[in-house]
C-alpha cells in the first residue's frame, strides 16, 4: 500500500522567498510554478464520511486522479493511504459522473515542486500559492521530515495536518470554494 507522509508548514511572503532562495542552490525543480485546479469528487458524502478524499488534479496540461484513505490520527505528520494514475481529464469527469459521483468541493492554487536530497532522503517540497495563505509542504521519509522542516527553520508546533480543504472551508467564503 502506498502511504502519503507529509508536513505542511504556513508561512509568510518572506518565509516563502528564504526557502525559495535555499532550494534554488540546494534541490532540482521537479515542477515550474503552474496553476493547479482540483475538484474533489463524492458520492452522497460517502468518502468524506469516512475521511477519505478522491480528487481530480489537473496542471500543465496534465490529470492526476487520487484516491486518498483516512488519516492516521496518532501521527505526527499527515499520513494516509494514497494511490493515483494520470488520466485524460475530461474523460474521467465523464467516467465520475457516469458512475454516480459528483463535484464537492473545488479549489485552485499556484505550485512549485522541488525535489530536495536532505540527509541522503529524498524530500518533495511544494511551494504552494493559495487564496488562503502561503504553504510550505515537505513529503517524504518520517524518519526525515521532522529534521528537514527544523533543518528550513520549523519546528513540530508549526505543523499543520488539516487539508487544503479545511483550510479553504475555514477562510474563504463558498464562492471562492465553488464546485466545478
């Protein structure tokens, strides 16, 4: 089973532009600055009940159809089951709605990938641009993120576990947050 491990960490303009500044010298960009629109998809609330989320990610001409499984609630980091395939978007949206599912929840934001060789793990940071705030996401090892996000200037009380979801329902008005 494939497990998302994640830390993501809010952060202002000029926290932004520090680790920015650092991950030019020290990581190699896995994914320029694009604008991403994400639709999560549901089938009378059954997912969400459960704490689960299937999304549909679409980006640079791209789509990512992930399924993501409930949290591990004694975690330190965000931590779920999670699978997704690259489909041709238009067609899965058809394929949901054929079998009943339909758009929840929508949210746009701009995102960077970098790929960061941290104490000889791999470390996907995500420099995340949203409507709600600047975020900072480091997925990779458990064994590594907590000394990699010390490493960037954080320590564990400046991590968040709530999804962009949750955070966009606590911020924004539902017109900014409007299903597709």
């Amino acid at each position: 089973m494939a497990t998302e491990t994640e830390v993501k960490i809010e952060v202002d303009s000029q926290e932004m532009e520090r680790v920015r500044r650092r991950l030019d010298v020290e990581s190699t960009l896995k994914s320029p600055r694009l604008e991403e629109l994400n639709v999560l998809y549901d089938q009378d609330d059954r997912f969400a009940a459960q704490g689960c989320t299937l999304r549909l990610r679409s980006y640079g001409g791209r789509s990512i159809l992930t399924f993501k499984g409930p949290l591990d609630a004694t975690s330190l980091f965000k931590q779920r089951p999670e699978f997704q395939t690259e489909v041709v978007g238009a067609q899965m949206r058809e394929i949901l709605s054929g079998l009943g599912f339909e758009p929840r929840f929508r949210y746009d934001k701009y995102r960077e990938i970098r790929n960061w060789i941290f104490q000889g793990n791999q470390i996907e940071v995500c420099l995340d641009e949203t409507p709600a705030g600047l975020f900072v996401e480091l997925e990779g090892d458990p064994a590594t993120l907590e000394a990699a996000a010390h490493e960037l200037g954080w320590s564990r009380d400046r991590f968040i576990k709530k999804s962009y979801i949750e955070i966009y329902q606590e911020r924004l008005s539902p017109s900014d947050t409007r299903d597709e």
